[in-house]
C-alpha cells in the first residue's frame, strides 16, 4: 500500500523591516559566524570593507517561513548606485527559492526607486552565491568602491532592471 500523505507546502510571507529588526540582525549574525571564518586565512580579523549601516539601507526584505525568519537580504545606497547587500538564507531554509526570490523583492524595490540597475559584491569563497547570481542573469563586473579591486576577494556583479514582464 503507498503512503498517500504528502507534508504541507511552508507558508512564506515577506516583510520589509528596518536594518534594526532583531529578525534580521539575527540572520546577518548567523551569515557572519558561518561566512567569515572563511575569509580569516586571508583578511585576519580585521572588518570586511563596505558594511553596511541603518543610514544607508533603503530597504530590509525579511522572508519567514511558517512564521519564522527564514532569509533575508538588503538594499543599500552607494553613492552612485543601488547594491544589494546581506542576503542570507539560514540553513534550516535551504532549498526553497528563498535566494532568489529575495533577488527578486530586491530587483521589484529598486526599480520602485527610479534604478535601472543593480549592483552587488560577494566573495571568492562563497562558490553557492556566485552560482546563484551567474544563474540569475547577474553579469561580472569590475570591483567597485567601497571594495578594493587588490584585495583579490571580491566578486561583483551588475544586473540591468528591464521592467517585470507583465502576465
């Protein structure tokens, strides 16, 4: 006899916080405690260049599963463009499309505020996120201020913000 019983689909709900949502701050500590021991054998301890600040972040995309705070990522305003910053899924969250549709809230956001285009830099040592960008039609781009082109860390990307086709 087959087991007919399927496990429901998660509810996922979004929210648009404040860099302060405790939610939030929690998953960027959970990114820093498992991304930054990565890059000591390079950078020490010394605090990665660009962080971004409350005054700085126009916007928090906070996704919860089943009620819980499951991912979450930022938009921050450079001087002459918009980045994305602080995307993180926590490991119990994996695997659902929580990145991209992030990416996605994040694209929606910045469009919303006159861009066409977008921004954003990771590391050489996080293989998963420049899979995810390159697959999402980010394209390679010079290393850009506030990052050091020298360091040999960082990966940046750009993405154009046609508009959402309509449907």
């Amino acid at each position: 006899m087959t087991d007919t019983r399927t496990t429901p689909a998660p509810a996922i709900t979004w929210e648009e916080v404040s860099w302060e949502d405790p939610r939030a701050a929690a998953l960027r500590e959970a990114m820093d405690a498992e991304v930054g021991p990565r890059y000591v054998p390079i950078r020490g301890a010394s605090t990665p260049p660009g962080r971004p600040t409350g005054d700085d972040v126009e916007t928090v995309v906070l996704a919860l599963v089943d009620g819980e705070a499951a991912a979450t990522g930022s938009l921050r305003r450079l001087p002459e463009r918009l980045e994305v910053k602080r995307l993180f899924v926590g490991p119990a969250f994996r695997r659902l499309g929580l990145a991209r549709a992030i990416l996605a809230h994040l694209e929606n956001a910045a469009r919303a505020r006159g861009a066409h285009e977008l921004f954003l830099q990771t590391g050489n040592r996080q293989p998963d996120a420049i899979a995810l960008y390159e697959r999402e039609g980010w394209e390679h781009v010079e290393v850009f201020a506030p990052y050091d082109p020298t360091d040999g860390i960082s990966v940046c990307f750009r993405k154009d913000l046609a508009p959402p086709a309509e449907g």
